[in-house]
C-alpha cells in the first residue's frame, strides 16, 4: 500500500485492533438501549433548561459529539478535560437565534499555563428580548408594557494531563435565570475525563454535567396582598403575604463518548463520533456525528441528534467551517443548520481565535 497515497495505520497488528476497540465501545453505548424503552420521560421536572442547550457550530452540526472529540473552545461546554488538549490560546463567541423569538450568546477563552495545567472561563445567555405584558385586567396588553427573561451562567475551568493520554477537568459555575421581578441562583460543577488510545486512535471520555445546586424563584412579584377570607363586611383585605415557589434541581447529565479517525489522507481527514446520553429529566438517548477535514482548512460536518428519544424535535444536523492563519493567529468560521421538526430551525454561527 502506497503511504503517499494514504494511511490507515501503519502495522497490521494495530488494523486489526482499532476495529475492534470501536467495537467494544460502541457495544458500552449499545448496552444502554434496552434501559430507553422502560424508561420514563421526565421532562419539565428540572429548571434552567438553558444548561441543556449544546453550545458550538462545529459540535452542533456533529450531532451533538463532541464528549470525545472536545479539541477546542467549546469544550468547555462538552468537556472540561478537552482543555488540556488546546493546541494553543483560544478565544471563541457563538451565537443563534434560538427557539420562539429567544436568543444565545456564549463566549469563552482558554489560557494554557504550561506545567499547571490549562485554566478557561465561558458565559452563557439566552435572553428573550421584549414581551407583550398581558393581565387578568389587560389580556390584551393593551397599556404597550413589557418584560423579559434571561438565563446566564458564568463558568471557570481547569484541565490538566495526567499523562500524554489521559487528562481529566473541572468547570465551576454560577448560574441564574430572571422572569420579570422574580428570580433564583446557585452554583454547580462539571467533572470530566478523556482518554486517547493511541495517536490515531479511538477516544474515550464521559463527563458528568450541571452537579450541584437547586434554583428557587424570589422577588417582589411575589409580594401580595390577601383578606382574610371571612367575606364578612369590614374584613381586613391589605394584608401583606408572600407566595413561596417550589425548589426546581438542576438538568444533571452523565455522558459518555466516542470518536475516531476512520480515515486519514495526505490531504483530509475523516472523524466519527458517538455521545450516549442519560438526563435526570429525560430519556437516555443517542447522538451520532462525523467531520472530514480537507486540509486543516475546510471542514464538512453532519449528525444526528436525539437517536432512540422519539418525543423529540430534534434530528439531523450540518454544517461547514472554515480555519486559516493570518500574522501568526489562526481564525476558524463555523456554520449550522440544527433541524427542529415543527419549530424553526436554529441556525449557528461561532467565530474562534488561537493564538
């Protein structure tokens, strides 16, 4: 076989293997399936829903895989270990208009400290814009008044290699979400690891996302008067209460993933990549990606998100990027079309920078 041609690996020892190691783990991903069919949806039993929302062009239109393949800024989102895998500094900003008239904003940065490790920081925000504010009085909003909500988390990161194979990392988070006059906080963590098999080989990583805290809403739109129920005439009817609101968890996840170079060219490069799901406020589930790198310059990318959740809108994915070096910073562009079934489909632009 003509190596100038192209490669797959070198020792036919190791051909032999890699299937193999794929195999079994895609077996580990398999072996969740039975749990889905016996498995009840919980959705609408965890606040901050936000959290859930994958962050990043390029993993989005993998499908949602990016567990594993976490090579870049937004790993921070997917897996905090994936830090210790930067090539560089890096610098990245999203954005999609989001679902129903809402919108996201995200943006992060990771700083390789040498010996110690690799630090980064990231902020969400999914805003709503304005809305009509509408009454038991005024159902019509005709007074023009309205109002908004906003989710924001902010997080910092650390990773480090344990070994040239092995890294493990750590997000630590605030998070918020505001409605109007009301609104609650807390913090929580995300733990990650990712182990390479060989330096074309399969990756391995699982993560456990949004571990902490529980958000319960306060604020002067729950300041109300109420009588004292009597119905009788003169009853006190200014008395000041307080309505008190249920303690909401947070989405916590457990994910595993996979991903391999199937296929590497003089000139490109063919990654694919699995992610087994299992929310706290969801069926498990499956997602299913692939990327070819022509180059280092141009990527083509496409998935499936949601596999086995049949109660869900979303589906395939796709998207393209872009990356090229100028003055010694290298710049990426990414795009994607994210399908949603009956709603209007997100699309996502990010922008990144190493240096």
């Amino acid at each position: 076989m003509n190596t100038s041609t192209f490669t797959f690996h070198t020792a036919s020892h190791r051909n032999r293997r890699h299937p193999m190691i794929m195999l079994a783990g895609l077996m580990v991903i398999l072996i969740l399936s039975p749990a889905v069919a016996a498995a009840q949806s919980k959705v609408g039993t965890t606040a901050a829903q936000f959290l859930s929302i994958g962050m990043g062009a390029r993993a989005t239109a993998m499908g949602g895989t990016f567990t594993a393949v976490s090579d870049d800024i937004t790993g921070l989102y997917w897996n905090p270990a994936g830090l210790a895998r930067l090539g560089a500094n890096e610098a990245g900003f999203v954005h999609t208009n989001w679902l129903i008239g809402t919108s996201i904003d995200w943006a992060g940065i990771g700083i390789k400290a040498g010996n110690y490790g690799t630090f980064g920081a990231a902020v969400t925000l999914l805003g709503s814009g304005d809305i009509l504010r509408t009454t038991e009085i005024d159902p019509d909003g005709t007074t023009g008044e309205t109002f908004s909500t906003s989710d924001f988390a902010v997080g910092l990161s650390y990773a480090r290699a344990i070994t040239d194979r092995f890294s493990v990392g750590i997000t630590l988070k605030y998070v918020s979400q505001r409605l109007y006059n009301v609104s609650a906080t807390t913090a929580a963590a995300d733990f990650g690891v990712l182990f390479k098999t060989s330096e074309n080989g399969l990756r391995i990583a699982a993560v456990i996302s949004n571990f902490g805290g529980s958000l319960k809403l306060s604020g002067k739109d729950l300041l109300v008067t109420a009588t004292t129920g009597t119905g009788q005439a003169g009853e006190n009817n200014q008395i000041a209460a307080e309505l008190t609101t249920d303690t909401w968890n947070l989405p916590t996840s457990f994910r595993i993933g996979l991903a391999y170079d199937a296929l590497r060219l003089p000139d490109g490069r063919l990654t694919l990549a699995a992610d087994a799901m299992s929310p706290t406020d969801n069926r498990e589930s499956i997602n299913l990606g692939a990327e070819y790198a022509w180059r280092d310059l141009l990527y083509l990318r496409a998935g499936y998100n949601g596999l086995l959740r049949s109660d869900s809108e979303t589906s395939w994915t796709a998207g393209a990027g872009l990356r090229y070096n100028f003055s010694g910073i290298g710049f990426s562009f990414d795009y994607t079309y994210q399908a949603f079934g009956r709603l209007s489909a997100p699309q996502w632009l990010a922008v990144g920078m190493r240096f």
